[in-house]
C-alpha cells in the first residue's frame, strides 16, 4: 500500500543527484508543489527526463512554471527532453555548459520510458535514421529489417518518478483528467521510486475498478496535494 507523506517527507527521500522523471507537459500534469519543493530544498545534480523544460511563466502569472523552476535555479545537471524551445534558459544554460542537454524525438522519448517500465531491452524505430539522432548516447546501434533501416534506442529508467494525478485514492489508484496523464502514466512504471501528488486525495472506491490509469501496486508514496 502506497504511504501518505507531507511534501517534505517527499523532497527528503529525493538524493542529490538522482535521475527523476517528471509527468507533464508544458507544465500541465507536473506534480507543482513537489517539484517547488524540491527547488527550494537547495538539492541538485540532477538528471531530468521530462517531455520540456516547462515556461518561464504560467497561467496564473508565476514566474517559473513547474520544472522550469528546478532549470532556473541550476539544479539540473542533465536535462533529457523532447521539446525545450519554450523555456529559453534551457539554451542558455545549454550553450554555457551548464547543464547537458539530450534532445530525443517525442514518441521515442515515450516510448523508451515505457521500454523501461516493461523490461524490455530497448526500442526499435526510423526516427531520427539519418540525423544527428543517431548519435545520441541513448542510440544502442542499428539494425536492418526487410531492407529498411532503424535506430535502436536504450530504454530509460530513473531513480524517482515524480508524477500527479487528479483523483488518488489512498492506496495510490490513480484517475487522470483530460491530457494530464501525458507522461505520468509510463513513467509510473519506469522508476525505482514513485511518488504521486494528489490534486484531490480520495477514499478507496471511490475511483471505479475500470476507471484506474495507474494502479497502486506502482505507487510508493502519495503527497495530498490539494491540501498541501
């Protein structure tokens, strides 16, 4: 069973250093107060797997929308992402040599996240064949199948997942809303520890057995989010 913890129990169970993933796009479905959290508790060196690098301003006017703040404040040391162009300190932050940078198509960048939760052993695909894809570090080699050419891409895990949910019951069932399950639904799957923040903390059975997203068994600690 999943256990309940306060934000800061959450953040303390996050090492310097870890590879985390974070749910959301563009900063929709980013587990908000856990990822404030974190930027404010001083750890870094980290890797991030993220679909972006968020915005510098959200939709209630802040500064620094979801995992752009961990960007801002130099705590990530290796960011890999599909899409960054709506973040400019990721380029800035890039061409200093601050923080490395690894950009993979989006789809792959699904896709190797669930490869990592399903065991399997990497991802075969075209995209990206031809192109400064495939000499990403992720790219495992080539391979050729009725005379076409793909790249195989290793499968990627993390130390964390640090994911949200709009209904979590107490167990740790999860009910996404609209497109937030983006990201947060394989990358429930492909950590060592997952930590969900419940926009509403509910009891179990009230999300209905055929309406659960991520099932608890992959979720280690839920933060209540919604009274946080």
């Amino acid at each position: 069973m999943a256990k309940i913890v306060t934000i800061e129990e959450a953040v303390a169970l996050i090492p310097d250093g870890a590879t985390i993933m974070v749910g959301g796009f563009m900063g929709c479905g980013n587990p908000l107060k856990v990822v404030k959290a974190l930027a404010e508790s001083g750890k870094g060196n980290f890797t991030m797997i993220c679909n972006d690098g968020s915005m510098l301003g959200g939709p209630s006017g802040e500064e620094f929308y979801g995992v752009a703040q961990l960007i801002h404040n130099k705590q990530i040391k290796h960011l890999i992402a599909s899409h960054v162009g709506l973040n400019p300190e990721v380029a800035t932050l890039m061409n200093s040599g601050e923080m490395k940078v690894t950009l993979i198509p989006q789809g792959s960048l699904a896709e190797m996240i669930r490869a990592g939760g399903a065991g399997l052993g990497g991802v075969i695909t075209p995209t990206g064949f031809g192109t400064l894809v495939e000499e990403g570090e992720h790219i495992a080699g080539q391979i050729e199948i009725d005379g076409k050419r793909y790249l195989i891409e290793k499968p990627l895990r993390a130390d964390v997942a640090l994911i949200s949910g709009y209904r979590v019951d107490k167990k740790g069932n999860i009910w996404y809303k609209g497109t937030t399950r983006n990201f947060n639904l394989p990358m429930a799957t492909a950590a060592d520890l997952v930590i969900v923040e419940a926009d509403n903390l509910v009891e179990v059975g009230e999300i209905e057995p055929e309406n659960v997203m991520t099932s608890c068994v992959f979720v280690d600690y839920i933060v209540d989010g919604g009274n946080a």
